[in-house]
C-alpha cells in the first residue's frame, strides 16, 4: 500500500507578528514526538521568489489513511491548530495524496 502525503498551505493575517511565525514552527517541531502515525514532518517559509503564493506550508507523510486520521484527530495536533493558525490564516488549501 502506498504511504499518505498531506499538505497544508496557509496565507497568514496581514498582522502575524514574525515571532507568531517563529513559536508555529516550534510547535509543529514538536508534534511528531507527540503523534506517533507521523513518518516524515517537514513545514517551512515561502522564500517570496513568486507573487501570488502562500505564505507556509506543512508537509506530513503516513503510513496510510489510518495514520493520516490518526494525526487529523490527535489532541494536540487540535490544540496546535487552535493554538497557532485558526485565528491567524486567513486562507488555508490542503491536499492527501498517495506517494
């Protein structure tokens, strides 16, 4: 079976403090000891080479659906999302796609 890639792309708020951005990607460096289902966790900055772009982007791989779920609906990748970016994007695309 092939392993589950998700992708998250997000546009912050015009007013996202740069040290909002910084303590997101200390949380989300700390989910894959926190979710067990996660086998890759990469996320990181647009380098602004394009206009018209988002500004981050998560990238997570699974062993399958199953694993995916399981992060979808862990306790704290739900508090990260209350936590870092619904109150602070203000547009948000997501894709899973087999790898």
């Amino acid at each position: 079976m092939s392993r589950i890639q998700h992708v998250v792309l997000f546009r912050w708020n015009a007013d996202v403090a740069p040290e909002h951005v910084d303590a997101t990607e200390a949380a989300l460096a700390g989910l894959p000891a926190k979710v067990p289902s996660i086998r890759s966790y990469r996320f990181g900055r647009n380098l602004g080479i394009n206009p018209g772009t988002f500004d981050y982007v998560v990238i997570a791989e699974f062993d399958d659906v199953d694993g995916y779920l399981a992060y979808r609906d862990h306790p704290d990748h739900k508090a990260f999302i209350a936590t870092y970016t619904a109150d602070f994007v203000t547009e948000r695309a997501a894709i899973q796609i087999e790898i």
